[in-house]
C-alpha cells in the first residue's frame, strides 16, 4: 500500500514537471538579462524601450513557467 503511494506520488510529479517549459522559461530570462541590453546599447535604443522589452521579456518567463494545477479524474470527468 505504501509502495503505491509512493509511485503515485512520483508520476504526480513527473507530471508537474515540464522540462520543456522551464528551458523555455530560462532562455527568455536569460534573454532579457544579456541579450536585450546588449542589443539595445549596440542599437542605440533608449533605456525606458530597453526596460520595457526586459520587462515583457521576463513576463513571458514568468508565463512559461507558471506550475499548472494538477487534474484530479473527478475534474476530468466533469469537464
């Protein structure tokens, strides 16, 4: 019985795990903190345009790697 838990409990969480999601996620932060400032002082684009693109950029992340809320079977059926 409890070996069971525990193996439920692990595809729990391989589940809210989504790898994909967080390279996603680190690609745009690491965009916005390196690349972003980079290209605008090699552009010449001014520091409020340059802040509002780290700003979406970092959004975006946030976005990417929000942890989505587990679906239990009962919520599945009803929906």
């Amino acid at each position: 019985m409890a070996q069971e838990l525990i193996a439920s409990n692990y595809a729990v969480t391989a589940e809210q795990i989504n790898t994909g999601a967080l390279v996603l996620g680190a690609g745009l932060a690491l965009t916005s903190m390196i690349l972003v400032p980079a290209l605008a002082m090699r552009l010449g684009l001014s520091a409020s345009l340059t802040g509002a693109l780290r700003i979406a950029l970092m959004k975006a992340s946030n976005r990417a790697t929000a942890v989505k809320p587990a679906i239990d079977a009962q919520q599945r059926l009803l929906r």
